[in-house]
C-alpha cells in the first residue's frame, strides 16, 4: 500500500484539506526525495557524485520554489517523486520563461523554432481553458528506488491529478530516453512538441542521452486512465501537505 504526501512552496488553495506549515519536515523530506533522485540519477550515469550534495541528494534552485509529490511506503519511505513548478500561463506575466526546458534547448543549441513551439502549445493551453486554468507547470525530477519501481507510472498520473487541483492547464517537460521516460509519459496522454522541421528527440548534454519535449494539457488522459486520476485526484485532496508557509487548515 502506497500514500502520497505533497510538498508545497507557499500555502495552498482550499482544494488540499490536510495542510501544515513545517519548514524543518518540509526540509527534510525535499532532501530525501534528492537522495531518491540522486541514487537513481548516478546509477544511470546521468550525473556524477560531484553532483550530490553532503547528504546524498541531487538538488537545484529551482526545488525550493516548487512543488513534490513523493510516494510513501507504509513505514514512510519514499519510493518515488516528481517536481511540478506552477507558473502564470499568460505570457505578459510570464514574460517568457521557460525554466529548465530552455536551458536544455540552449545547451543542445536548438533553433529557435523549438522554443516557438513550445510557446505555441502554451498559447493553446490558454486558449483552451482560459481563466479557469490560469497557470502551467515545469515537470521534471522524475525519480524511484528500485522497491518502487512502479512508483514511476504512478508519479506520473498523480502529475496528472496536481494540475487539477492546482489550477494548471497544462504542463511541460524534458523527458530522456532513460527508462522510456517519453514513452510512459505519451500514454499518460502527453505528446512530443517539435517544430515541424526539426526531429522529435534531441542530444542533451547535460542529459548525456537522447531527450523530448513533452507535454500535457489537464483532463486530457486516455479514458482508460481517467477513473485512475479521478481516483488519484481523491487521494491527493486528503494527503499531507507540508508547506514552508503559514498552514491554509484551520
């Protein structure tokens, strides 16, 4: 049996009914969905040791202003975790940004065509749920121990039910070739975003492997899947929330 508890940068709205404000729980449990991320990230090859911090964990900045869901075993071990920055959708707010996807592009030195379209798919996430939906997530830290191993396809339709519940309309990621990361999240209903002109897969070195655009508009998996994120949606309305901020309970 499996539970999910979900860290959260700033309080949440009222769609998360078990919050709490715990900066020391919510410090310790970001470093160990980075020992997670690390071990499995270093066993692949995608990064070195001198990528781990003093405890382990592979970190960026852009963690602490992000959300996590982390799978728990019953004992409280995470098996498995996934990070989702939410952002404003419209691009006057936004001015632009494309965090971590753009700079794999530029580290691939894509044309500029590919960032033309992943703004198009924004600019279509926009139009298609207009203020209902109001901001977009940047996905990515994907990672499980080997126990959890089905932890990953898990992980990625809880993604699925956090933009529900998170007011994104879409989101977007860099999935590898490591694992068929892209091919777990296409039949999640995600899809490869590329210029017409350009190949779907490119070289990352950064990656050191073959990786995609990917993205996903909310509500849009396969209806074989979809009482699965009904269900997750569920879950995840009732799980812990741990927040750096003041608690949104009362």
């Amino acid at each position: 049996m499996s539970r999910f508890v979900l860290l959260a940068p700033t309080p949440p709205g009222p769609a998360f009914t078990n919050v709490t404000a715990d900066s020391e729980r919510w410090n310790q449990l970001l470093k160990e969905a980075g020992r997670v991320r690390g071990r499995a990230y270093l066993a692949d090859g995608a990064i070195s040791a001198g990528d781990l911090d003093e405890d382990g964990a592979f970190l960026i900045p852009l963690d602490r202003h992000s959300w996590h869901i982390l799978v728990q075993d019953d004992d409280g071990r995470t098996l498995g975790t996934s990070r989702n920055t939410l952002l404003p959708l419209r691009d006057s707010q936004r001015r632009g940004r494309l965090p971590h996807i753009g700079k794999s592009f530029e580290r691939a030195a894509l044309p500029l065509s590919y960032r033309v379209s992943a703004e198009q798919y924004l600019a279509k996430a926009q139009l298609r749920f207009g203020s209902s939906h109001p901001l977009w997530g940047v996905t990515g830290g994907w990672a499980s121990t080997l126990e959890g191993a089905k932890s990953g396809p898990l992980v990625a339709l809880a993604l699925r039910a956090h933009f529900r519940l998170t007011g994104c309309a879409c989101g977007l990621a860099i999935a590898s070739e490591r694992h068929n990361a892209v091919g777990q999240l296409m039949r999640t209903g995600c899809r490869l975003i590329h210029p017409r002109t350009h190949p779907g897969m490119f070289f990352d070195p950064g990656y050191g492997c073959h990786v995609g655009l990917v993205g996903g508009f909310a509500y849009a998996e396969p209806p074989s899947l979809r009482r699965i994120v009904d269900r997750i949606e569920r879950q995840l309305r009732d799980s812990e929330v741990v927040t750096l901020g003041e608690s949104a309970s009362t």
